[in-house]
C-alpha cells in the first residue's frame, strides 16, 4: 500500500515538472497548461491529506480538504477562461504567442 | 568714577565720537580727540603725583568657577614713567597731526584711529593682569592696522598695514601661549599675585623659561625684534605722525614695557634671559647694518628705531644675568626703561621733524632729493640735529645717560658690550649721513628748493620735544618713577670710550658723504634688508603649498569621491543592476519566484529542524 | 510529454492524459467525487477549451531548434533543488511513511453527500463568492473576446 510520503513526493514531482514547463517554454499557452498541471498537483497533496488524516490511519472526518479542493477547481477554471481570453486579444493585437515578443515591460 | 578709568576711557569716548558722529566734520574731529589727549596728560601728571597706586579701580570682568578676570588698573614704577610717555607724546602728535593732515580727506577717520589708539596703549600700561593686558595688546596692534592703512587706497599702505598686523599676530600666539602657562603654573594671571608666589614657591626652572620665551614671543612681534622685525620699516606707508606715535615712541615700547612688568620671572628664568639678550643685541645691530644704505627719510629712522628697541630688550634681558650668584635684576631692566623713555622722546621729534621736512617738500621722502635744508627751514633743522645728537649719546643730552646705562648692563658679557659699541657706532654714521645728506649742501630737487618753515602748530610739538630730548636724562625728571641708584651705572672709561666711539662714528658720516650727490657704497645685501622679506615669502609660499595640496588631496579623493560621490556612485550602480531584474522577461519573473520558494523552504525547513 | 513537446496540440492532448491520470489517483484515494469532478471539469471543459483556442488562433508548431542556455540551466538548478528540498523534508516526516490503512467495510463513502453538506452549510459563503467569481470570469470574457467592430463600422 503506498503511504502518504508518495504520494506527496509524486505532487511535489507533479508540481517541479509544471513549474519547469513555465520557465522553459516560450509559448504562452504552454505556460497556462503547465500552470494547471501545477495547480492539479496541488489538489493531490490536499486530497492526500484527507486520505490519510494527519499521518497514516483513517480518512479525517471533515471533509474540508475535499471542499477546498472542490474550489481551487472551479477556481482554476475561471482563470483559464479568463486568460485564454486574453491571450487571444493578445494575439489579435501582436499576432504572436510567443512571450518574449509580447514583453513590452522591459526595464 | 575713578581717574584712573577716566583716563583710560576718555580716549576711547573721543574716538566713538569721532568715528561715529563727526565723521564729516574734520577740524571738530581734531579738536575733539586733541582735547581728550590733553585731559589725559593733566590727569596722568596728577595721578604721578600721588605716587604708586596698585589699586586705581576694577570691575568684574569674567567670573568661571574659581577664575576671576578683572578689568583692573594699577599706576606702579615704571608705569609711570609710561603712562607720562604715553600721553605727552600722545598730546604732542596731536598737535602736529591737526597741521600736518590738514588737508586729508580722511581726518576724522585718522582721529578716531589716533583716540583708540590711545585708549588701547594706556590700557596696557595700567592693566593690572596678563589677561587684561593681551586684550590691549590685540587692541593696539587693532589700532595700529588702521593707523598705517589710512590710506587704504594706496596698495602698499593696505600691504603694510596687513603685513603688521599678521606679524604682530604671530607674536601674540606665543604670548597667549606664555599666559596660558603662567595661568597653569601660578593659578593667576595678576602681576601681584604672581610676583608674591614666586618670591614664596619654588617653581620648576624648565616651565618658568618656557613661559618666559613664550611670553618673549609677544615682545618679538610687538616690538619687531628680529625675526619678527619685518613689519616695521613697511609701516612707514602710514602718516609720519603715526609712525611718530605708534612706532617710535609707544606701541613698540609695549613690548619693552611688558617685560619690566613680568621682571620678576625673568629673574627666575636665566635660560630665556639669555635668549632675550641675545635676540635684542643681533635686532640692534642687523637693522643699525640695514640703516647705513637706506635712501627714505622714514626708513633710515625706521631701521634707527629697531636697532634702539634692540638696546632696550638687550637691557632688560640683562635682569636675568647672573653675577655673583645673584641677578642684576631690577637695576638692569631699569636701564632699559631708562632707554625707553629717553628714546620716546628724541625719536619721536626725529620722526616728527621729518614729517615736516616731508611736508615742506611736499611729499618727498627720499633724502638724495633734498640738500640744503638748514638754510631754509630753521628751526625744524636745530631740532632735527638736536634730536640726532640724542639718538647718538651725545654728552649734555638725554641720550648719553640712558646709552651709557644700557651698555653697562651688558658690561659682564664682553661679546655683547661689543656689539652694542659696534652698533653705536653705526647709529652715529648713518644719522650723520642723513642730516649730511639733508640739511648741508645744496638743493639737489626743485621740492628741495622750495622747501619753506612749517606751520606754528607743527613746530611747537618739536621745540618741547627737544626740551624733553635734552633734559629727559636728568635725575630730577627721572626721579619721579624710579630713583637713580637703581638704575645700573658704567664702570671706569665706558662712557668715555663711548662718546670716542660716537664722535668717530660722526667723523667717517661726514667724510664718506659730505658734498655727495648720490651713494657712494652700493652694498646691495644690506640694502634689500638681508633679503628677509624674500626669504619670508618663499617660507609661506612653500608652506601654504603643501598645506594646500594636503587639502585639496583630502578634500578631492578622500571627501568628493569617497564619501560624496562615491555614495552617490554606490546607490546609482546598485540601482542600475537591480533594474535588470525588471526585465520584463515573464520566465524570468517565475524563475525569481521559485527561487524565493525554494529560500522559504528552506529556511522554514532549518528553523524546523 | 506536456513540457516537451513542440507542437502545443500534442501538448494539450499529453495534460488530458496527465490529468486522467490524476483522476485515478484521486480514485485511489477514494476520493471519487473530486475524481469525477476533475475528470468532468478539467479534461472536459478547460482542456477542451485550450484546444479550441489552439485551433482558433492557428499556432504552429515550435520549429527553431535554438536552445534557450540560461533558461535549462536556471530550470534544473531550480527543479533539483526544489525535488532535494521536497525529499528531504518527505525523508523527515516520519508520520508519513505508514501506509494507507484499508478501509473498514462499514465505512460509508458517501462523500458526495457529505461535501455537499459541507459547502451549503459551513462554506455557504464561500459558495456564493465562488458564484460571483465566476460571474465576473464570465463577463471579462465576453469583454475581452470582443472584436474591435465598432471602429471598423464608423468608419
């Protein structure tokens, strides 16, 4: 049976692989999936916790960790409405998706 | 309110007054302050005649804790005698001023100058500590500033007054320093005071010949002994009554004064008695070498002055001269005073004849210009002669005691007693030159030719300054200060040897210049003063230099650029460098945030543990 | 797969896997309503909803081949700490290392009643913000996706 430290290394490599997705890549729209794989991680560890109540034995009784998960969900999906919306005014703008060319904030 | 303030202040009123309110008004300026010289030597006479008087008046000045600063006057031995000086050559330069700036834009401005002047020398006669008497001292040479630089406008006046003052100043600072001593060691800057806990402590030798040199200094500047002499022979730029007043007869004789008053720690100190002697007999005969070749009227007797004071300090030096064991002390310094007095008199008529003659050649100073004046300006000439003859000891007159007297307190040291004998003799030549050049033979200017007598208020200071040339040597005038046994008398053939020696000094005047037209012996060293004024120059120059560059050195790298703009640079540089964090690189921006993370881990983690 | 690949299509299609994935694994948790829930709301609406946008704006596939120095170098040296830092604190935690303790037979899982009863009770409030928050996303975005056709029809 997998206990809670993998299950907490496996978010955490979830989340090291979405951050390295923002800073390699140079499509925008890369980086907004990379962002959600971050944020799906962080559901894990949440859900984790609930699963395992503290440490090893019986799912915790509240099922807070659970509701906030539920929200950071419904959350994420608001902001990626909203900045997909974005990126296409962008790209009707600078017909690019490319960040370094979006950059007009230098210095 | 007391005489004694009376006659210090009522100079003081009279030059407010006419520097503050009659400024426009010259003759009434005049008046004024000739009026207050006058009341002043009326009061002086009346207060000889009551004898020594330590406590004429004081008031509080200073009080801090224990210490005590009095404005504070005393009338004692020799003070009289000084005080007498003060005033009556003070009235007599007076007079002649009213005739000889006559027609000064500035005559108000120079009475006023003349009143504080006044104010300031009496001052230091009557002043009863050492503080009090620095504060006049400054005061004078204050007065002194203004008195040469009266006319401002001339470039070299406004040189030589700054020249004084600056010299003088030097010479102050060590003064200050010998108080600050003589306060550390004593606990009290009064004279009294001072005097009684010598004759009752003992005192550590070293301190009291350091105070003593210290205190020498002040004489120095004040009384241009050498090295300090510079200022004098250029302060001859101001009036001639001036230079009557202040540099023959008074202000330079403060310095002479101030020693008699501080005798009783010369007697103490051998060291700085040596050093007093000394510099007195080489100032005597540097400036008596210096006046053989000068060609102003004012110089030579400028140079005559130097070499006279030379005598006086040499005298006084002598208080310390150990004989016997035992110090000549008072007998010594009174031989000095004795010359003092004497010398206030007839140089004063010497200075005050030339500037008749000056005036009656219509500003004309150098003596190659005049000739013949004998013929024409009579009695200007008598007491010119009369005063010249003084000056070199002649017999009946004043001169002859009081020379006599200074030689034999140097009559112990053969190697000074020569020098002074030197230097007589070069005092009788170059004054024999002078009035050989100036008053015989013929006119050799057509200033010279015009030359006719001074007006009457300015020949009768010169007629009672030669009575007092003649007969100031006479016991029965010198009695009143100090009695004759104390003066110090030559042995055996001293005074014979010195007429000789003064009579040859006439004969090879009057062989070398008789007839001439111009300078037969051009001895250029002495001529340009040994080259001191250079010298000086280069010294300051050299100095001022070095200390310029030290600053500049400090001020630019060290101030500017470390402190200035280096702390502008650093705020600049770390402002330039943390802009580039604003990249506007959005994966630059994540990459700071995961760094930040990764840091608050971390540090959550070790606090943890 | 999702950061690798260049062609952003192929990307978008490796995060549904991911994220069907993830879902398992909040099976496993028996979490099952946040694993239908993702599957429902993640895979099916914002990913699809990434591909429409793909599509819609036409963006090609990364073709350069320059590799971007600074950025690999900065991404590992952050990745590697940020996995060192995680394993050793995980390594620390001793609470953590028992594992999963199975379910007794009479546990009810029924967790969909439950968070319900969660949120309309405890998180009432919360509930209606999330509401309001989700009427503003909306609204920003039929603003923001507006063409500017109003200019072109002045003119």
């Amino acid at each position: 049976m997998p206990t809670l430290n993998e299950y907490l290394l496996m978010s955490g490599l979830l989340f090291s692989i979405g951050l390295a997705g923002v800073l390699l890549r140079g499509n925008i729209i890369i980086i907004l999936m990379s962002l959600e794989m971050m944020l799906s991680a962080a559901n894990l560890a949440l859900v984790s916790f609930w699963r395992f109540g503290g440490g090893g034995g019986l799912p915790s009784d509240s099922y807070s960790p659970q509701v906030m998960v539920f929200f950071v969900i419904t959350v994420a999906a608001a902001e990626v409405a909203v900045g997909l919306a974005i990126i296409v005014a962008l790209f009707r703008s600078r017909q690019t998706v490319e960040i370094h060319e979006l950059s007009s904030m230098k210095g | 309110m007391s005489l004694g303030f009376l006659v210090l202040f009522l100079p003081l009123i009279a030059s407010a007054i006419t520097l503050l309110v009659s400024r426009r008004r010259a003759m009434l300026s005049s008046y004024i302050s000739t009026a207050s010289a006058l009341i002043c030597l009326l009061i002086t006479v009346s207060l000889i005649q009551n004898g020594d008087n330590k406590e004429l008046g004081s008031f509080n000045w200073i009080q801090v804790g224990d210490f005590q600063l009095n404005i504070a006057l005393e009338l004692t031995g020799l003070g009289k005698g000084m005080l007498l000086v003060v005033t009556l050559i003070g009235f007599l330069v007076h007079l002649f001023s009213i005739g000889y700036m006559k027609e000064d834009s500035g005559m108000a401005r120079y009475f006023g100058g003349l009143s504080l002047f006044m104010f300031s020398m009496t001052g230091i006669v009557l002043a009863n500590n050492l503080a009090m008497m620095f504060i006049f001292w400054e005061l004078v040479g204050v007065s002194s500033y203004l008195l040469i630089g009266h006319w401002y406008h001339k470039h070299s006046a406004a040189e030589a007054a700054k020249k004084a003052f600056l010299v003088n100043r030097i010479g102050d600072f060590g003064f200050m320093i010998g108080i600050l001593l003589i306060w550390g060691a004593f606990g009290s800057v009064n004279f009294a005071e001072i005097s009684n806990s010598l004759s009752v402590n003992k005192y550590d030798q070293n301190l009291l010949n350091w105070a003593m040199v210290c205190i020498f200094c002040g004489a120095i500047g004040k009384s241009a002994q050498v090295p300090l002499h510079v200022w004098l022979p250029d302060a001859m730029e101001g009036p001639t009554p001036v230079s009557a007043l202040i540099h023959a007869a008074t202000m330079v004789a403060a310095g002479v004064f101030m020693l008699t008053k501080v005798l009783f720690i010369i007697e103490v100190a051998p060291v700085a008695a040596s050093l007093i002697q000394y510099v007195g007999a080489l100032t005597a005969l540097l400036a008596a070498l210096m006046a053989t070749q000068q060609d102003d009227i004012k110089k030579v007797l400028a140079y005559s002055t130097l070499s006279q004071l030379g005598y006086m300090i040499m005298a006084v030096g002598f208080a310390g001269y150990l004989y016997n064991g035992e110090t000549l002390g008072e007998k010594a310094s009174n031989a000095g005073f004795f010359h003092l007095y004497t010398h206030a008199f007839f140089k004063a008529l010497l200075f005050l004849g030339s500037g008749a003659i000056i005036y009656a050649c219509h500003h004309e100073q150098n003596i190659w210009k005049m000739g013949g004046l004998l013929k024409r300006m009579k009695i200007t000439s008598i007491t010119f002669l009369i005063g010249t003859a003084a000056l070199c000891g002649v017999f009946p007159l004043s001169g002859f005691f009081s020379k006599d007297a200074v030689m034999a307190a140097a009559q112990n040291n053969p190697l000074l007693l020569s020098i002074g004998c030197f230097v007589a003799f070069l005092t009788s030549f170059y004054m024999t030159r002078l009035c050989v050049i100036v008053f015989f033979g013929k006119s050799k200017s057509w200033s010279a030719e015009e030359a006719k007598e001074v007006p009457i208020i300015m020949l009768l200071p010169l007629i009672v300054l030669s009575f007092g040339a003649i007969f100031a040597g006479y016991s029965f005038s010198y009695d009143w200060f100090v009695s004759y046994d104390k003066i110090i008398h030559p042995k055996g053939a001293l005074p014979l040897m010195l007429s000789l020696i003064g009579l040859s000094g006439v004969l090879m005047g009057v062989f070398l210049y008789k007839g001439r037209t111009s300078e037969p012996c051009n001895i250029k060293v002495l001529k340009n003063k040994f080259y001191l004024d250079e010298i000086y120059l280069i010294i300051v120059r050299i100095s001022q230099e070095f200390i310029a560059k030290f600053a500049k050195v400090i001020d630019r790298v060290f101030i500017d650029g470390f402190f200035v703009r280096g702390g502008a640079k650093l705020v600049s540089e770390v402002g330039s460098k943390l802009r580039g964090i604003q990249s506007g690189n959005l994966q630059g921006y994540a990459f700071l945030f995961a760094i930040g993370v990764i840091l608050v881990l971390f540090i959550i983690n070790s606090l943890i543990g | 797969m999702v950061i690798i690949c260049r062609n952003p299509v192929s990307s978008a299609l490796s995060l549904v896997i991911s994220f069907l994935g993830l879902a398992a694994l909040f099976i496993t948790l028996n979490a099952y309503f946040i694993g239908i829930i993702q599957i429902l709301v993640y895979t099916g609406a914002v990913m699809v909803l990434f591909l429409f946008i793909i599509m819609l704006l036409d963006i090609k596939a990364d073709n350069t081949n320059d590799w971007n120095i600074p950025a690999i170098v900065g991404t590992v040296i952050v990745v590697f700490l940020l996995v060192s830092q995680l394993v050793s604190v995980l390594h620390a935690f001793k609470a953590g290392s028992q594992p999963m303790t199975v379910l007794p037979d009479s546990y009810s899982s029924n967790d969909v009643k439950s968070i319900g009863l969660e949120i309309f009770t405890n998180y009432n409030f919360h509930l209606q913000i999330l509401g309001v928050l989700l009427l503003v996303a909306t609204i920003g975005v039929v603003i923001l996706s507006r063409r500017q056709s109003k200019e072109t029809e002045e003119n």
